[in-house]
C-alpha cells in the first residue's frame, strides 16, 4: 500500500508508484515544463531521478512526493522537500520545490500542494527554515513563493553552480521562509 504523507483540498501527496514513471518522464520531456531547466530528460534520466527521490526519503523521511488530483487519482508531478546538496553558500538548506504537468498549470495546485508542504516541514517535521530558488525570469514558480509566504532574498541570489558562467538560466534567485 502506498503510504500518503499529505493530503490538501484537492491533492494527495505521497510516495512514488511504478504507474508514476511513465508520465512523469512525459512530464519531463515537455518543452514548456522544462523551460527554466537545463535540459529535457528521457525516460531513463527520470527514471533515475525517481530513484534518487526514493533514496532520499529513505534517508531523511520526507522528500519530493509524488502528487495526484483526489478526484480523479491522476499523476500531476511533484511537489516537496530536498536537501540542498549543490556547492552554494546558503547550504546545509532544505529546499520546497515542485513541478507540475503543463495540464495542471494555472489552477492554483502548486501553490496549495507547496503551503502544504510548508505547514508540515515547520510543523511535524519541525525544520526551521525552507528555501526555494528558481532561474531569475521564472515568474510562475516566484509567485508560487511569494504567495506560501517565502521571501526574496536579494543578498542570497547566486549563479547556478552546475550551470558554466553565463549560461542563460544560471542567474537564479532565492527565497526563504519568513522567519
């Protein structure tokens, strides 16, 4: 039985299925999803990135959770919790990130699936600070921020260090949970 770790409104969030491959690779090959990303993935790239969300909850308990619509049990994508581990100065951090199919844009599932989220990290899981960063120009995924209450801080902005110098989605800009 898959063990469900959130429930909102009009989402659950819970932990990967093998039927969550399949559209989730979907997902990832989208142009428009993966705009603000470096590259598409294939099937064998998500593949892979699922792994590394399984192994992440194994070690730490929570993680990017699988998330799907109540009403009709249907995979969206992902929203959650990861730990930091690229080489930034505001490391160790625990990051809240999501990323949605483009069918489910526009209708406010990101912003109630990430406040979720954010109520229990600070809550039940009692993680005293959360951030989140995106490339500069993402304004979707910044009014998901500003709208769960996390704050732009403007001296934390960095340059995406998997990214070379230059490189267009390499100016990124960071938020974090009001204190």
């Amino acid at each position: 039985m898959t063990k469900i770790h959130l429930e909102t409104d009009r989402l659950v969030l819970r932990e990967w299925q093998d039927e969550d491959r399949k559209p989730f690779a979907q997902m990832n090959g989208d142009p428009m999803v993966m705009e603000y990303m470096p590259r598409r993935l294939d099937e064998d790239a998500s593949g892979r990135l699922v792994d590394r969300f399984e192994k992440h909850f194994e070690k730490h308990g929570y993680g990017l959770y699988a998330a799907e619509a109540k009403e009709t049990n249907e995979f969206m994508g992902f929203v959650g919790l990861n730990n930091v581990e690229l080489d930034v100065p505001f490391k160790p951090a625990v990051e809240i990130a999501w990323r949605l199919s483009y069918e489910f844009w526009g209708h406010g599932y990101a912003s109630e699936a990430a406040q979720g989220v954010l109520d229990h990290a600070m809550g039940a899981l009692d993680i005293s600070e959360i951030v989140s960063f995106t490339v500069y120009d993402n304004t979707r995924s910044i009014h998901v921020m500003e709208k769960i209450g996390l704050v732009h801080d403007e001296k934390g902005n960095f340059e995406y260090p998997r990214l070379p110098k230059g490189h267009p989605l390499a100016q990124h800009v960071l938020y974090r949970s009001a204190a």
